[in-house]
C-alpha cells in the first residue's frame, strides 16, 4: 500500500509539473513571436529616396545587405521608436526603442505617447464615414447645406462643381496645401481663425484655388472643414466624437485630441527631436485637430488598425460596416507623385497600394520640429503595423519607420 500510495504521488508530482496543451501552446507561440521580433529588427533594408519606390518589393541586393533596426536608428539620428504590430486578428507585439527626451535620458515604452501627425486624417475618415453610415452626412453632397457657424467662400471655381466629404477626404477639394503658425503674442486662434486664415492664425484660409474634383492636392485645412462639419452635426467636441465614435468602443487608453496633454500623460510624452538631434517643446496646434492633433501611442493605432482589417473581412463591424471598409480601401484617386514619393493612390482617407491579396491601405504622419508615424495593414493578410519616432521625420523619420515597415513586410507576409 505504502508503495502504491509512493507511485501515486510521484505520478501527480511529475503531471503536474507537466505544461498542459494550452501552456505548450502559449509558450511555443511566445518563442515564435521572440523569433519574429528578432528577424524585424535585423532585416531592415537600406532605403533611399532612389530606392523607394521598390519599398515593399525588393531585390536580392537589399535583401542580402540588410541592417539591424540599432544600426539604422543611429544612422538617421533617431533617438528613439516604438512598434506595434498586428497579426491574427490582435495586436501580437509591441516594443519600443531608445530614449523619449535627450535632456532626460528617459526611456521609450510601449505606453510612451507620441505625436500621429497626419496619420491622424485616417481617424478623422473613420470617424466620418461612421456619420455616413449613421445617415447623417452624404459622401457627395455640398458640405455647405450642413455648415452652419461657418461656410466655404464661394468663387470662379466653384459655381458649378461643389466641395463634399468625398473630395474633402481625397484632397480633392481645391484647398491649399497648409501648415499652421500662430501669433504666439496673441490667444490661441479659434477653428474659424484657423478656416479663414485670420490672427492669431497664420496660415492660408480654406478658399478654393482649383476647381473641385479636377486635381489631387494634398491639404490639411480641408480635414478641418470635415472637423467643424462633424462638432456642428453632433453638437459635441471633436475630442468627444473621437472618445464616442472611437476610442472607447475599441478600448484606446492613450490616445486623445486634446493638448496639452494631462499631467498624468504628460510624463509619457515624448519629446521630438531636430535634425541636430536636440530635444524640442512639440509645436501642436490647439484648435485645428483633425488634420494632425492626435496624441498616441503604437498600440492604440494598431488597435484600429486591426479592426479595420476584421471589418474588411467581415469579422467586426465596432466602427464601419464591411460594406464601408471596402469604400474606404477602393481607389478614389491617384497622387502626385511630385508631393508624395510612393506608389500609392488615394481612397476615401487612405492611401492604398496594390490589390487583391497585396492590397496595402496606409497614412504616414510628420509634425515639426520632430516627429514621425507610419500606419500599415495588409486586409487579406491580417497584419499590420505602426511605427512612430521623435526623430527627425520628414526625410530621416519617414525613412526610418518605412524601412521598419518593409522589415515586417518581409517577416510576416513574404
């Protein structure tokens, strides 16, 4: 009996320190993502403006010369990154990079916050098209019959053909292209300021300068009409519409329209970076949002990114219909090549390359004096990604997170 009892024990000893499936299973998956993890950041090609056009083919060249993600963050003066990627229907990793803030030496995580920039347009499209499908906007009627604290000037160029949401989203509309100063002696400038290009506003107002629907011309004012149009819609703030419509059905913790950020959020904020490599106090604008006011992180974006991807599929409907997904991702234009040096065309407020199963859907963002974020999915494979630095972005950032994008390109869909 005392040996049987002796057997028993020892039997219940060795199962139970036995991994069930599900742990096997769990740990096999958490050395496969290691793996993966491992290959991005030591597959990254070398890009240059000549080369990148061929970003997500590359030749057996760049392939054999590929570069560690460390070499290139140093390359392009980048202090520091963090990723988020997609795959499977979640968020599968996240990890940061280097530092937050020269003078601190504080270290980027994954919940440090950075600036979206012009990524923040394809939020402000998702949230749109929610009104569309709502039934309370029309992709193509005059924005002016639902405007009403403020209306697009009428001129030459408009007496036949008319500004809607659709050439708003496309950069379609005949607005300039615009960046934001202010007269800092003055008060903040007001949306309106911003629209008409008043002080304390600095910049050129929302007037037509083509016809609309003639020609594609990237312009930042025209997702601050799509702004003031959805506030008078729904009576509520942008910063609300995005909680609303957004950032609390998909759970986004960190990520906001308001700056300054609070206290809390403001110990995660990183700081960017010139192109001397020095620590910069951000240059937000505090009233125009929708064209570049998001503050977030790379899991955040990946979050709606990957429900964008399961809306495509028709797995998840939290925002957009499959049926609205599908418009977002279909060609409404092509891109001047002159303002934007990638294959990409245009949807309804993102920007698309390939098709079928190589159908790509992207936005990048750069904000002065330092600041970078690139948004990937790849629908038909179900993965994605984002990158965001505090480098210097408009040629150093961009191709920074662009070659980090080919990398896991090459890692989880080649």
């Amino acid at each position: 009996m005392y040996k049987l009892i002796m057997a028993s024990t020892v039997l219940l000893i060795i199962c139970s320190c036995s991994p069930s499936v599900e742990q096997r299973i769990s740990l096999e998956q958490r050395i496969s993502v290691e793996q993966r993890i491992d290959r991005v950041e030591n597959s990254l090609i070398e890009l240059g403006f000549e080369t990148v056009m061929s970003l997500f083919q590359p030749d057996s060249v760049q392939l054999a010369n590929s570069r560690t993600l460390a070499e290139r963050m140093e390359h392009y003066g980048t202090p520091g990154v963090s990723i988020a990627v997609v795959n499977g229907n979640e968020v599968e990793w996240s990890k940061a990079y280097g530092i937050m803030d020269k003078n601190t030496g504080s270290p980027v995580t994954t919940e440090t916050i950075f600036e979206a920039a012009s990524t923040s347009k394809l939020i402000t499209a998702v949230m749109a098209l929610h009104f569309v499908e709502k039934g309370l906007l029309e992709l193509d009627k005059n924005v002016n019959t639902y405007l009403k604290s403020w209306q697009i000037p009428e001129n030459e160029y408009t007496s036949e053909e008319k500004i809607t949401l659709r050439r708003l989203l496309t950069h379609q509309a005949g607005f300039p292209v615009t960046n934001y100063n202010r007269d800092i002696s003055m008060r903040n400038p007001t949306l309106i300021d911003v629209l008409n290009g008043e002080r304390p506003a600095m910049n050129s107002p929302a007037i037509p300068e083509y016809i609309p629907g003639t020609k594609w011309q990237y312009s930042n004012i025209g997702y601050n009409v799509i702004q003031l149009l959805l506030q008078e819609l729904s009576g509520k703030s942008f910063q609300e519409i995005a909680e609303e419509v957004v950032f609390k059905p998909l759970g986004m913790k960190n990520s906001t329209f308001i700056y300054p950020l609070d206290a809390e959020r403001t110990k995660r904020e990183a700081m960017p970076h010139d192109t001397n490599g020095n620590s910069r106090q951000p240059s937000m604008a505090p009233t125009a949002l929708a064209q570049g006011g998001l503050m977030t992180t790379p899991t955040d974006l990946a979050i709606v990114t990957n429900e964008l991807i399961r809306s495509y599929q028709g797995t998840s409907a939290k925002i957009l219909s499959q049926e609205m997904t599908k418009q977002l991702f279909t060609k409404e234009s092509d891109i001047d090549r002159r303002t934007m040096p990638l294959p990409f065309t245009d949807g309804l407020g993102a920007f698309l390359m390939g098709e079928g199963r190589d159908l790509l859907f992207a936005h990048p963002g750069s904000n002065n004096p330092g600041s970078l974020c690139f948004l990937v999915g790849w629908p038909e494979h179900g993965t994605g990604a984002v990158v965001m630095t505090n480098g210097p972005g408009l040629v150093n950032g961009f191709l920074m997170a662009l070659e980090i994008a080919a990398a896991i390109d090459i890692v989880y869909n080649k």
